[in-house]
C-alpha cells in the first residue's frame, strides 16, 4: 500500500509542477507547492515523519548555503547591469546571423559554467529573446532559434557548483571541485561543441536569414561592473584553490556573495537585504528541499533499492543513461537524490555518469527540469509558444548523441 501511495504521489506531484494549474483567481500553482503537497501526502500515509525533513537538510545544509551565495553573486551581476553589458558586446560586430548565434550559445556556455545552468536559462533567455526580436522583427522563428541556443547551451555541468544538484551529490559523494572538473571538463567542451553543431544544423535555413534590425548601443564596461566580473572569476579560482587545499567550497561561495552585495551597496547604493530577499529565489530553494525529502519519501518504500539493483555491475554508459531517462520522466532533482544514494559505495566514475545523465536528460522531456518548464513559461509570457512536441523532437535529436560522446570519453579515463 505504501509503495503504490508512494508512486502515485510522485506521478501526482511531477503532474502539478508540469501543468502548474490555476485555482480560480489565484495565480498558477508553485513548484514548491507542489513539491510539498506531495511531502505532505507520503506523511499522512505514513512514509514520511519530521525526521526525514531533518535528515535531508542535514545532509544538503552546505550545498543548500553554496547555492543561495551563488544566486546572491548572479543577482548583483543582473543589479549592475552585467548580464545585459556582455549580451550587448556579444552583439555588436557579428557580421551574420550564425556568427550571432555562436555568439549567444557561447555566452549562455560560460554563463552557465562560471554562475548555474539555472542562472544562465532564466536570467539570459529574456535578454536574447529581446535581442532577436530586434534584429529580426518579422521572423519568430528565427527568435525561437537563439530562444533554443540558450537553452541547450547550459549542458554537462564542467564544475559542480554550475548545477545546484551536482554540488548536492558530489559534496555526499566526497567528489572535490578539482577531481569533478578534471573529468567534467573535457565532458562539458566536447558537449557544447556537438549540441551547438546540431542545433545549427536544426535551424539551418533559419541561419541563413540575413541579419537585420538596429544592434542595441553597447555602453563601456564601467569600475563596478569589471569589478563583479573580478569576483565571479576569483570565486572560480577559489573554488579551484580551496578544493585543492581540502577546505570547504561553500566558504568561497559566501565569501563572493559578501563582497558582491558590499560592491552594490558601494556602487549603486543597493540594500543588501533587499538584494538578498529579491534575488535569491526562495521558491527555487524550497523546491528542491521538497523534491529531495519526496526523494527520501521514495527510499523508503525501496525505489532506491531497485536503482540499486539495477545499477549492480553495470558500466558507466548504462548507469548514464537509466540515469537521463529517470530525470527526463520524474525530474532531475528527485533522480539525482536517489542516484545519491542508490551509488553509495560505488567508484566516482559511476557517480559522475549519473550526473551526465542527470544534466542532460531533462533535454529530452520538458519535465525534467524546473528550468525547463520555467523557460518554456518565459517563452510563453513573452508570447511565444514551443511545443511539447516540438521540444522532445529537438531535445531527443541533440540529447541522444550528445549522452553517446559525453558517457563515451567518460569510459576513457
């Protein structure tokens, strides 16, 4: 009885986060709303008690602290204009409408590398959305094109602070930052290269559009902006440097975090409070607590256990993969959880195959990800309309091979 209560809150909860309905007069349903309703649920059949709820923020506390500095240092960039400094730089000079677009998949590349791929589809989807439809007026399908590049940018996590859960996972795993962007790295590079030859290959006829409309007026870099990019670029090397010294990353995450809402406060007068309530995304947080407490809901009634059955003795390609699947039908945070837990004991190599699949399976349904499902709800705001069905047939089409090679050069070393 509880295994089927279980699944069925699952089923239920992943429902109500993909259709996110409206009750009257109210605004669409919460994310974490649902996430919690379906905690609730798994406590009234007993799956559940406070303990889980405890036990769960225990293990993530440091992950969860690192995550929320990091939307702190991404919502000072947006604060003082950075973001919108480097879309305009990356506009101005590209003499055709493919090198615009390689311009925008490499920015929406680093973003997602140096903030997290979060970061990079939300924050960066309206500004690119904004841009193309500048440039090219009477083509909506040109704008969903570079709508798309953003989205497909932000693939295989290079270090784990670029996806909240990789941090989550790693950190339990004991994966330090170098040892992850030793073997991701290389993953990532090779990704970024493969989906953007696809996707231009996709949207060929669309690249041959000539470019047009007015390019926006590209300001100066002014002392606070380069000095926010001096942050995020001295939070990477520390990252780098504290990992290697065995310290705790989150430590560096925090320390960015106070020197960005420092640099606000001294350049433009910002509240530090304000910037923290405003920025960071509660919901988000709450959200990902949720689904990783229905996570351990899951363990209990021996979901884990069958993941772990099914990943006893298999090859790295096979765990990748049951892993992509997973997160593409339930959501890639519940499956990174219970990938968490089911690999414990297993070689890393094992535990990072679970995080290519997780990172790039939520390409292939638009429920596998929150970011998914919030970037096709930009779209739709900003009037745009991409199907589900036209999702799944450019996801599968650059998720399947991009999976092969990443799982493949994983295999190699």
């Amino acid at each position: 009885m509880q295994e089927v209560a279980a699944y069925s809150t699952l089923a239920m909860t992943v429902g109500l986060v993909v259709a996110r309905p409206r009750v009257g007069s109210l605004p669409r349903l919460p994310p974490a709303v649902a996430a919690w309703g379906g905690v609730l649920v798994l406590a009234l059949f007993g799956i559940l008690g406070v303990q889980a709820v405890g036990a769960t923020a225990l293990d993530v506390w440091r992950s969860f602290v690192a995550i929320t500095a990091i939307m702190v240092m991404t919502a000072v960039a947006l604060e003082l204009g950075v973001l919108s400094a480097l879309a305009a730089r990356v506009e101005q000079g590209a003499p055709t409408t493919r090198a615009l677009f390689r311009r925008v998949f490499i920015l929406g590349s680093l973003t997602a590398a140096m903030l997290n791929n979060d970061a990079a589809i939300l924050l960066l989807t309206p500004l690119v959305v904004t841009l193309a439809r500048r440039r090219f007026p009477e083509r909506i399908d040109v704008v969903v094109m570079f709508a798309f590049a953003v989205f497909m940018a932000a693939g295989v996590a290079p270090f784990f602070v670029s996806n909240p859960m990789n941090m989550v996972v790693a950190d339990h795993s004991g994966i330090g930052f170098n040892a992850y962007a030793a073997r991701m790295v290389p993953i990532a590079v090779a990704g970024w290269i493969l989906a953007y030859h696809i996707l231009a290959w996709l949207f060929r006829r669309q690249l041959a559009v000539e470019l047009g409309g007015t390019p926006a007026i590209r300001e100066p870099m002014g002392r606070a902006q380069w000095a926010m990019v001096g942050i995020l670029a001295a939070a990477l090397i520390g990252y780098s440097l504290v990992g290697y010294l065995g310290g705790p990353v989150w430590l560096v995450a925090v320390t960015g975090a106070v020197l960005s809402l420092a640099l606000a406060r001294r350049s433009g007068g910002a509240n530090p409070v304000q910037v923290v309530s405003g920025g960071v995304s509660w919901q988000t947080l709450l959200f990902l607590l949720g689904v990783l407490v229905l996570a351990t809901g899951l363990a209990h009634v021996g979901m884990v256990d069958r993941l772990a059955d099914a990943y006893a003795g298999a090859d790295t390609p096979r765990i990748g993969v049951i892993s992509a699947l997973g997160s593409a039908v339930i959501d890639n945070h519940p499956m990174a959880y219970m990938n968490m837990l089911a690999l414990e004991g297993h070689h890393h190599s094992s535990v990072l195959a679970a995080l290519i699949g997780g990172d790039l399976g939520p390409r292939l349904l638009p429920m596998g990800s929150l970011a998914g499902l919030l970037w096709m709800e930009s779209l739709r705001r900003q009037g745009i309309i991409v199907t589900t069905g036209r999702f799944v047939r450019i996801g599968a089409t650059i998720a399947a091979p991009t999976i092969a090679v990443s799982l493949a050069i994983l295999a190699l070393y």
